[in-house]
C-alpha cells in the first residue's frame, strides 16, 4: 500500500463536527465566574481521517478530547457524531456510543486498572454491548494479534509489561467494538523513543486496515505531522490554526506555530544551532512586530 | 583492572523478587503468632459443642468454686458451671457478636462511602453530616442507653457499636474512592458504557478492599473490648455465656478463688492483641517495602559468586586515584550500581560504566528509561536510595575519591564537602522540588549563607542579581513569591538560579526539561548553554532527547540496559553511530521522516514489528 492512498480519507459527509464549542469549569464559590476551558472551537473529522491537535499544557487540548468524549461539561456549541447531536448524551446514549467511539489515554500505567488480567480489561467493553462470552473470547484472541502481543497475556496483569504493551493493550481495548473514531490523548508522550516509533507505526497500520479515524492530541509537532492528515494548533483555549498537515508544520502562519516550529530541537548540533539561530531571530521579529503594533 | 565477563553477566542482571502477602504475613513473627491464636479462639468457637463437656449453663450447685479436677478441667465457678465449658462457648458467643459489630459497621459505612466518595454532591455532603453527628456522639452512653431501653441482649449492643463504628468505615472509602475516582481507567469504563454499580463493583471497590480488612481486624478487637467491658460492668446478659460475664463473675469471687478471673482475661487479652497485631502485620505486607539484608561486597553468598566471576584484583582502600588522571573532574571507572533482593540475588541496573567529564566540558547520557542513566548520576551525586550498593568501580571528583574501588556505598560524609558547594543539581521536576511552605527567596538564599557563610543580606543581593541572570524579568516579585504561584518553566529557573548560586564545578541536570512544554524547553537550554559558556562549569546532561543533547553537548554516552554502549564526540555519534542500538534510537527519531510511512515495520505488519520489538527487548534484558 502506498503512502497515497491513506493520504486521502474517504470524501464524504463528516464523521464529527464540533462547532462553536465552548467549555466552562464552575469554581467552588458562591457567583464566582466559571472557568472558560475552551472558547469556539470549531473542526470536523472525516472517515478515515487523522486530525492532529497541537498544543502547549493548559492550552485545552485534552479537554476538548474530553469534551467529545463526554468527560468535559459542555457549556454552549454542539458536537455532532455521524449527524447526531452527541453534546448532551446520556449514559445510554453514551453507551450505544460507545461501539463507535473510543479513547487511547496518555498514560498506560493508570489507564488499565491494576487489579483485572488484560483477557478481562479487553472483553469489558464486549460485555457491556451484550456480546456471547465464546465470541468475546474470540474477538479478544484477534485483538491480542493485533497489537502483537501472545495470547498467554489474556490471564496475566498490567503490571507484568512495559509501558509500551500496556499502550498496546489500551490500543486492543478501544479496537475492541471496531470504533469509528479513536479519540488518542497524548497517546505516545510517555513512551521511549523506540517504543514510540512502534506504536505510532500500530496506528497507522490500524488505519489502514480498518479505515478508523483519530483525533490526535500530543505536544509534540513531530508526532502530529508524522499521523495526520490535517492539523489544528490551539492556544490558550483557542484553535488559532488550523490546516493540511503539510502547511501547518512546514509553513505554519500564526506566530505561535511559528514558534512551536523552531522550538523542538533536531538532533545534529550544526543544523540544531542554525535552528537556534533561526528562533532567535524569530523571536526577535515577534517583538518588533508586536511593539509596533501596539504603538500603531 | 581487567574486565573479564562471561556473556550472561554483562548488563542488568538479576529480576525483581518479590513474595505473596500471604506469605508476607506468615514470615513476620508477629503476623505468624496473631494468625495462630486467632486460628486456636476460632477452633474452639466452631468445636464448641464437641470440645465442652457441659453445657454453659448447666449448674452443679453441689460443686462450686471448686479447683481443677478430672471432670471440671479448669474448675468451676460460684453456681457450679464448669469453666472450660463457658470459656469455650464465649468463645462462640464472643466472636460472633465482635463480627457482627464488624459487619454492620461495613454494611452501613462501605455502600455510602463508596457512593459519597464516587458521586460526590448532595448525598456526600448529608453524609458527611450524619457521620460527624455519629462520631461527636461519646460512645459509651450511647450503649447505657440501648441497654437501659432494650435490655441486656450481647447482639443489640453489638448492632449499636457497629453503628457508632460506621464513620470509620466510611470516611475510609470515600477517601480511597475520592482518590481513584478521576484515573483514567476509570474514565475508559466511562467512554465504554459501564453503568455506575459496574464501575463501582469491578473498577473502585478493588482499592478499598485492603484498607477495609485491616481495618476490621482492629475493628473487632475494640468490639470484644467495648463488649467485655460492658459486661464487666454488669450490663450484659447473664444467661448468656461470654467472656465479659466470666470476667464479671471472677471478679465477684476474687477473694474466693482469683483463678476464675486469669481465664478470661487470658482469652480477651491474647484474642485482642492478635487481631491488633494482625492488623499491623497485613499493613506490613501490603504497604511496606520489604526488609532485605544486604550482603556486603566482596562478603559471602551472591556478591562473592559475582566477585569471583568478575576476577577483582584483591585491592584495599587507598586513598589516591590512578595517575594521570587526576585533571578530570569527574572520573567513573566500571561503575556498578546494584540492589539486594528478597532471595539473596542482586539486581544490578548499572554495569561497568566508565567516562569522565573535564572542567568547560558538557557530557550528555542518552538512553531510555530503565537504562540506569539517572542511578549513574545519582551515584555521582551520593543520591542513591538507601538499599543501593555499589556493586564494582569508583568514582573520583577532582582527584579524590567519592567511591573508592572497594567501598559498596556512596561516603556521605566525603561527598557533603563537595555537594551543594563544588557539584550542583538540576532536576527533572522543578515543582516537586521546591518546598511549598518557604517562599523562593528563602530558598535560594539558606543555602547561601551555609555554603559560603556570607551574612543574610549579601546573600539576597546576590540571590536576587541570580534570578536576574538566568531571565527572570521581575527579580523581586519572584523573590518574594512562593513555588505555587510561579509556573513551572520559571520554577526551573529558580532551580537553575539555585544550582549556580554557590558557584559550583560541575551541575548534573537530570532531565532538566523533560516536564516543561517544548517552547519553555528551548528557553531553558538557551539558559543552560550561556550559563555553562559564562561559568566556565562541566555539565552531565541526563536526556531521553538526541535534540537536546545535539544543542547542548559536546560529547554524548549512550547507556542500554544499565551499560554504555557507546561514546564520543556528538557529532560523531549522532552521525555515524556505530552501536546497533544509536542506530535504533537515531532511527525513531520523526525529524525529517516521511509522514505517514512506516518506521520500523518495513515489509511486515506493525504487529510484527511490536513484536519483534519486545522480542528484542526481552532478550536483552535475559543477557
């Protein structure tokens, strides 16, 4: 399979639409204002699609994860799942939800509960839609394959892997119901270097072979160009720029891209220091531009 | 020193060991001796009816207060009833009513705990009324006044203890629950559909179920206390045989015959103390680390198979570093770093690690995590935890040893002339490492006035022209400011302030932006790299990240599972690495990939792949 064909998702309807989001967290406090997570947010997902979402901590990227998951209060705006108003879903809406839409944590020490053997965690959403325990069975032996892990995991506990298997395992558990949509929050960020490099080439094969799509959160710049189709950087609760994958991050137009950009270091020390180089110079061009914009 | 090793030596060797709960509490002396008593007091309630000649009750009036006998083993008391008989049946009676306090204070205090704790809300807040109202309630009058209301019964005053014993049970949950209740597994049950008692029953209840049974074990040993007391006092049922009445009546015959009263005590004292020991023993064994003898080096068992296979040289302490080498101003020589395990083994994490960082010089190890970068470090910096040993090698800072070849520990004493004042440290966590109860400026300026003993006000001038020089833009502000009020990439100038302010030789900076975003990051290795420049100062830079160590370093190590596997200029390491591993790591590097191809699993599937990778890693961990 060429690198073409999954550089173009299937045309078509949107599979999510979040338009006009905002996020509100109340404070404890008699008439205190309410603390204002995410401010019009506005991006749509395609079958098969990856829409990488860029962001520094604190800039609402993960509650907006959270938001299309059903963890984060929706205040005002609508998200839209395969045309169905999802921002106010019950929990047996949650639940039929929950074949189609599923979540990979950042961290996979607290995202398997330590205390239930990796055949349990797999086969709990199988459960949950009702499924026989012999086709559960089987369907948690495909998944096991799927990730590359043995089948003797089925009875062994989280805590006998690394932390890249264990992301696998969560991997296998979203798999489980063949979602529409993996909602990925920082799903690489606290694996090493060479595990990372397995697990990012796990997910593309996935989408490759089931035509899922991703919403994928991470800080990292290289990460999001390598898995997406399409990017959008937030900041400070605000997308402030959104795009193709290859315009974002080789031309990115808002000063905070650009920053972003030239921010991660490469590794070799001549070209890191003309990249050095480079971000000083931008900054230094920010600062100017911003302090004549404020005498203009 | 020659170096001589067979293959299955070389790297981290050795598992981590460790034993069953179970077996945990058995082992402990004071768990073994609870388990057997509480077994014994449990053999007679269940045999009660086999093991007592009489019945409770039955009264020989012909034979009272009479000594041990043939047929009343251990006597009998003022109307004839034989003692053995009633110690063993309130045994039953005793027991049963302690489990029942027991379980009614688990029935009414687990459900709302687990609820409030999960839920929150209205239903938390009436609770959390009701159990202080509960709890202010002065215990003892409450069970006068059921007595008083509903006579003496031993299982009404038990219902009613438990009750009063509830709170216990609940503020427990709550807090375990309160705790658990925002992990993301628990998140990952809620995105999958799981109704609420599911995730309670499968996902919550499992954190709490430790703390609740060693609670109960203290639990029932207040109940039998509270219940005997009772008794003692005369509140209890007389038709009923328990260890309280016995008390009762041998203290009313303690002039006839003192004997009566040993029994029961002897059987309430050894019953409560067993279950308050067991109590303590089953904290032990699911809570505390595990006591392990270390062998000393070079001493018998485990270390000396090691020794031998390692061929040391017989060597004594000496106080001088090999010539020629005393201009470095760090130097570690075939490091080994190691821990003790519950079988006698050690498991080593660093092995055979050798370089040496000059004075201007910025030396960077690279490796993953576990690949016992940071125990290197620590080990420089006599940071170890306390069960570390220096399994081989030593450690020498401006031509003095701070590990002489034979020592197995870091000298504290020998390194506190050095830390803080000529070797500094920058962590990975700028937050966790400031006190939050002092404000920054007191931080910065303590350690000043000890270490170059120069008066407060000298050393506030200076702490304040620091935060200056390393781009904080109001000095002052941030001065007075305490950690939480700063944001973490300020925090780590703060720390960075700190590690330059004694104006040491060498800093060894540990991840020193790994928690920081990657625009804070930057920021920060501009910071570094001009304060290392200016300062004239050696650097070991610990870092998972090839594109910090290209920014910053002038040499690179790169460690894999506890060993170096290669060093050298960083150019010439990032270029053309020559170890297997670089070339994986440089490898997964995305910078300048194409994206959406492959990274490792070219010609195969991604599971292939993943599984040739743990493959690999297994191996290398088996080695």
């Amino acid at each position: 399979m060429s690198a073409a064909d999954v550089n173009t998702p299937a045309a078509g309807p949107d599979l999510l639409t979040v338009a006009g989001l905002d996020v509100e967290y109340p404070l404890k406090g008699f008439r205190r204002k309410p603390f204002r997570a995410l401010t019009d947010i506005n991006i749509n997902i395609k079958p098969g699609e990856t829409l990488g979402l860029v962001g520094e901590s604190g800039s609402g990227k993960t509650t907006l994860g959270r938001a299309v998951l059903g963890l984060a209060p929706v205040t005002s705006g609508t998200i839209t799942f395969e045309g169905n108003d999802i921002s106010h879903a019950s929990r047996g809406e949650r639940r039929s939800l929950g074949k189609d839409l599923q979540v990979v944590f950042q961290d996979p020490y607290t995202s398997l509960n330590p205390s239930l053997q990796i055949g349990d965690i797999l086969s709990e959403p199988l459960r949950v839609q009702g499924q026989e325990p012999a086709v559960a069975r089987k369907r948690v032996k495909e998944l096991l394959d799927q990730v590359g892990l043995p089948s003797d995991a089925l009875n062994r506990l989280p805590r006998e892997f690394s932390g890249g298997q264990r992301q696998r395992v969560a991997i296998a558990r979203a798999l489980a119901l063949s979602p529409k949509l993996i909602v990925c929050d920082e799903p690489v960020s606290a694996l090493d270097l060479s595990t990372q490099a397995v697990v990012l080439d796990l997910f593309l094969q996935i989408q490759r072979d089931t035509g899922v799509s991703y919403l994928f959160v991470s800080h990292d710049l290289d990460v999001v160009r390598h898995i997406s189709h399409r990017v959008a950087v937030m900041y400070h609760g605000e997308i402030v720029e959104q795009g193709t994958s290859e315009q974002v991050t080789r031309e990115p137009r808002h000063p905070y891209t650009q920053r972003l950009l030239l921010a991660s270091p490469v590794p070799d020390p001549d070209r890191q220091a003309k990249r050095r180089n480079d971000r000083h110079e931008l900054l230094e061009a920010q600062r100017k531009a911003e302090m004549s914009g404020a005498t203009a | 020193m020659s170096m001589i090793q067979p293959d299955d030596l070389v790297g981290q060797t050795g598992t981590v060991v460790r034993s069953h709960p179970v077996k945990k509490i058995l082992k402990n002396p004071m768990g073994l001796a609870s388990v057997v008593v509480l077994l014994f007091m449990v053999v007679l309630a269940v045999l009660a009816n086999v093991l007592a000649p009489f019945d409770p009750n039955f009264a020989d009036i012909g034979k009272t207060l009479s000594p041990g006998d043939a047929v009343n083993i251990l006597g009998t008391d003022s109307v004839g009833r034989d003692v053995w008989s009633r110690l063993v049946f309130g045994a039953r009676t005793t027991l049963l009513s302690a489990l029942l306090c027991a379980g009614v204070a688990i029935a009414i205090g687990l459900p709302s705990g687990l609820i409030a704790g999960y839920y929150g809300g209205k239903f938390d807040g009436v609770s959390n009324w009701l159990v202080n109202v509960l709890m202010s309630l002065p215990g003892i009058i409450v069970l006068l006044t059921v007595r008083a209301a509903v006579g003496p019964s031993v299982w009404i005053s038990m219902v009613a203890f438990g009750i009063l014993m509830a709170p216990g049970y609940f503020r427990l949950t709550r807090t375990a629950v309160q705790s658990v209740r925002n992990e993301l597994y628990v998140d990952a049950a809620r995105v999958a559909g799981l109704s609420d008692a599911t995730i309670l029953s499968r996902h919550i209840f499992s954190v709490v179920r430790a703390p609740i049974i060693i609670q109960t074990a203290v639990i029932c040993g207040v109940a039998i206390a509270i219940q005997s007391g009772l008794e003692f006092l005369g509140l209890g049922d007389p038709s009923v045989a328990t260890w309280g009445v016995m008390l009762n009546e041998g203290f009313k015959n303690i002039y006839l015959s003192p004997v009566l009263l040993v029994w029961p005590v002897l059987a309430i004292g050894l019953t409560i103390g067993a279950l308050v020991l067991l109590g303590n023993a089953i904290r032990d064994a699911l809570e505390d680390a595990e006591k392990i003898k270390a062998p000393k080096r070079g001493s018998n068992t485990a270390q000396a198979e090691l020794a031998t296979t390692r061929h040391r040289p017989e060597r004594t302490i000496s106080a001088t570093v090999e010539s020629g080498t005393e201009h470095h101003l760090v130097k570690v020589s075939h490091l080994g770093v190691g821990y003790p395990q519950a079988d006698g083994s050690i498991k080593k994490v660093v092995d055979d690690v050798s370089f040496h960082v000059d004075r201007g010089e910025v030396l960077g190890i690279v490796g993953e995590s576990g690949s016992g970068k940071s125990q290197t470090a620590f080990s420089i910096l006599g940071l170890l935890p306390d069960n570390a040993r220096i399994v081989a090698g030593s450690i020498q800072f401006d031509g003095k040893f701070t590990v002489a070849p034979t020592e197995d520990r870091v000298s504290q004493a020998r390194l506190s002339e050095f830390r803080g004042k000529r070797i500094s440290y920058i962590p990975q966590e700028p937050m966790s490492n400031l006190d939050p109860a002092f404000t920054i400026g007191y931080q910065l300026v303590t350690p000043m006035v000890r270490v170059l003993k120069i008066s407060k006000a000298e050393a506030r001038q200076r702490a304040l022209k620091l935060l200056d020089d390393v781009g904080i833009r109001f000095p002052q502000k941030t001065f007075d400011a305490y950690p939480h009020e700063v944001s973490g990439g300020m925090a780590q100038r703060v720390l960075i302030a700190g590690a330059i302010s004694c104006e040491p030789d060498l800093i060894i900076a540990d991840e020193p932006t790994t928690a920081l975003d990657v625009t804070v990051q930057a920021d920060v290795l501009d910071l570094i790299r001009d304060l290392q420049k200016r300062l004239g100062v050696g650097v070991i830079l610990v870092t998972h990240n090839f594109g910090v160590v290209a920014d910053l370093c002038d040499r690179v190590a790169v460690m894999q599972n506890g060993r170096l596997v290669e060093d050298g200029d960083v150019r010439e390491v990032l270029r053309n690495p020559k170890d297997p591993y670089t070339q994986k790591l440089l490898g997964s590097m995305l910078e300048g990939k194409e994206p959406m191809t492959m990274l490792v699993s070219a010609g195969m599937t991604a599971a292939e792949a993943a599984v040739r990778d743990d493959e690999s890693d297994e191996k290398e961990l088996a080695q």
